[in-house]
C-alpha cells in the first residue's frame, strides 16, 4: 500500500463529513461545559449539516456548479482530439461471479461505456489510468482494459498502470501520449470530476476536450429531494472532495509553479 496514499486519504477523511461533522459536535460538547451557548451551538451546527447534506436538495447545491459547464458539449465527433483518455473510479475485488477477479465499480462502468461510445463514434486510441495505491494485486487501469476488450469489445492502444491519484493521471498519461505525438485528447471521466481533472491534465501539457459522463445534478427536482439519506450523503462527500481538490491544486499551482 502507498504510504502517500494511504497519508491523503487519511487526512481527507478528517476534512469531510462525516468525521469532520463528528469531531465539530465533539468540540460542541467540550465547549459547552465553559461556554454553554457556544458549545451547544457547535453541536446543533454538525446535525443540520448532516441533514442538508444528506439531501438530493443539499447535495445538488455542491454538484450542480461543477457538473454545469458540461451540460452543453459539442459533439465529440467533431473535436480535433488524437486520443481517448479514460480515468479510472475504483472498482470491486476478487468478485466471486467472475472467478475471483477484480472488477470495474458502477462509477468506472459508466466511464467505460462512456469512452467505449467515444472510441466507436470517433475511431481514436484508446489510453486507460489507474494503478494500485492499496495495495492491490492487479491495477485499476488493467481491471478497465480487461472490460473494454471482454464487456464492450473496444481495443485499448496504451495502459497507464502506475498513477495514484487525478494528478498522477495526467501526468504519467502525457508521458505516453507525447511519445506518439499526441497532444489532445478527449478526457472521461465523470461530470463532478471534469473540473479538476481538466485543469490538472492542462498543466500536464495536454489540450483537454471534456467528454463528462455520470451527470448527477440533471434529474428533475421532487418533494422527495428532501428526505435524508446515506445516498445523497455520498453524492456531498464527493462533491466537497472535489471543491477541496480543486482549491488545492489552485494554490499548488500558484505557490510552486
């Protein structure tokens, strides 16, 4: 297991909910003994946050500033991209339905129908990225070239199999693609992580056209928006990882580049 992403993981758990919500209604309850109305007030706060956030109405807030720039694409067939870049979104060990083998997750499906589309509409390479930061025996980015070429019959011309994470993505990924001259490429992934993902492969050297998927924040609102529940809570999680994440880089970038 990668002690650097072991490390991140750890720290973003302590900044989203629900741990962080946990820990600010513990300092709730430690103020209080002092300072009553403070204290209380901190323990009120992270129950309502939980609650909105666990809403298809609170998480919508979070999603649809950064799912909105994608809405209206244009047509991919008619982009100038060399090459199809598809990253991966986790996926589910040892399933016992397919003889013990790692499979991909529903988030990295959607993907990979998704650039499996792409790559049958536009005849471009097709380059997957994911490695292994937990440790596990095969990589991510050989679970997804394993399903194009069984699930969707659609080739894969490169396997980038050592990447951690988004930043790692997009730069090992135009390591290989400027070796075959390719400087544009349509970039899949999902819709909340387009921005990120964007951003970080231009910084990489690459010209990105978005090609986002698994839209989240287009389903028409209902009285129903407004029940709890752990789904919507997951959708936040998410949605707050990629704010911080995009916050991040933004300072990276300033302070170091």
């Amino acid at each position: 297991m990668s002690i650097s992403w072991l490390i991140t993981n750890t720290l973003a758990a302590f900044l989203l909910p629900p741990l962080s919500l946990v820990l600010l209604g513990l300092l709730g309850l430690w103020l209080a003994r002092r300072y009553r109305r403070l204290g209380y007030a901190l323990c009120a706060l992270p129950v309502l946050l939980l609650l909105l956030l666990s809403t298809a109405a609170g998480s919508r807030l979070l999603i649809r500033p950064l799912e909105q720039s994608f809405i209206h694409l244009p047509d991919p067939k008619l982009s100038t991209a060399q090459a199809i870049v598809i990253l991966g979104g986790g996926r589910l060990f040892a399933a016992p339905e397919y003889g013990g083998l790692d499979q991909p997750s529903g988030e990295t499906l959607l993907r990979l129908r998704h650039g499996a589309r792409l790559q049958r509409l536009t005849g471009l390479p097709l380059l997957v990225s994911g490695g292994a930061p937990d440790g596990s025996g095969e990589t991510e980015a050989s679970v997804m070239a394993r399903s194009l070429k069984e699930d969707f019959k659609v080739p894969v011309q490169w396997v980038e199999d050592s990447a951690e994470n988004t930043l790692q993505n997009a730069r090992l990924s135009a390591l290989k693609l400027k070796q075959a001259k390719i400087s544009r490429v349509l970039l899949v992934t999902d819709a909340l992580h387009m921005q990120r993902a964007s951003l970080i492969f231009h910084q990489a050297g690459l010209a990105v056209v978005p090609a986002p998927t698994a839209f989240r924040s287009t389903r028409p609102a209902s009285l129903a928006d407004f029940i709890p529940n752990a789904h919507e809570l997951r959708y936040s999680h998410y949605a707050l990882h990629e704010w911080m994440g995009l916050l991040w880089y933004q300072l990276r970038y300033r302070l170091f580049d």
